[in-house]
C-alpha cells in the first residue's frame, strides 16, 4: 500500500511542477457579432517580450463557418517593434485544399485555424510589440468570419 502512495505523490507532485509552469505564448482574437470582418476594421493587438534568446512563431487565427467562401484568405500584417519601423507583409494563406477540405479542427459547421504566418520562427527584441491586422479579400465584407486574431509562442 505504501508504494502505491508514493507512486501516487510523485505522480501529483509532477503534475504541480509541470502544470505551474507559465505558458510562453500569447494569442488575442477579435470576434465578429455578424460574422462579417470589413476590410476598413484593422485589428491591433500588442504583447510584451522578455525573452529575446530564443525565436518565436507567429499564427493567423480564424475561426470560420463551413459556408465561407473560399479555401484562402488574404491578410495584411503590420508589426511595429519597440522603438523602431513598422513592417508590413501581404499574406496568401490557404485554408483548405480539394482533397482534404478545410484545414485546423470542425465542429458542426465551424472552423478553427492556426496557420503559420512565416515559414520559419523569427526572434524578437524585448519589448512591446504591436500588431495590426485586416484583410485584403475582394469580398467585403467577408462573410462567414466569426473571429480573426494573433498568436505568438515561443518555438520548441
């Protein structure tokens, strides 16, 4: 009996140490009421680094309905570091292909998606950075968008 009590206390003090631990990453989502994003609304989101020795990836969230339009989504992202110049990027990012459908996770008939925004992570100065996000789609507004936001985690 005595063993299995302190295979039981290693196991929770495990579960105490691991579980506390702070998570590295920060994501904030903007929700749309009428499910439609217009093209005018720029979404800004700002976080603060601490740590600049280790790189970062950067997602597009989306949540979306099964009837939205098209299997891409073309965003604009401005990023504006501490105590320097604002860069901008154009972005084509795919959200379904005709194989597989739509990428990310479903339920019912929603979408949730955490797509890559560059290729391979980047490292950050410390410091509060700002982000400013819309969409460059032909249709405006975009219908079928419930929400639309930045998430930034440390890499692995």
């Amino acid at each position: 009996m005595s063993g299995k009590k302190n295979i039981f206390s290693v196991f929770m003090i495990t579960v105490v140490l691991f579980g506390c631990q702070t998570k590295q990453l920060f994501e904030q989502s903007t929700i749309y009421p009428d499910h439609k994003w217009a093209s005018k609304q720029v979404n800004e989101y700002q976080f603060q680094i601490n740590d600049s020795t280790v790189p970062y990836h950067v997602y597009f969230v989306i949540r979306h309905h099964n009837a939205y339009h098209y299997k891409n989504i073309w965003i604009q992202l401005k990023t504006a570091a501490p105590n320097d110049s604002v860069s901008k990027q154009s972005v084509n990012l795919n959200l379904a292909d005709d194989i597989k459908g739509w990428f990310g996770t479903g339920m019912d008939d929603l979408y949730d998606q955490r797509i890559p925004i560059n290729s391979k992570p980047v490292y950050f100065k410390k410091g509060i950075y700002k982000f400013s996000l819309s969409h460059t789609m032909r249709e405006d507004p975009l219908d079928n968008i419930l929400s639309t936001g930045i998430r930034v985690e440390k890499a692995k």
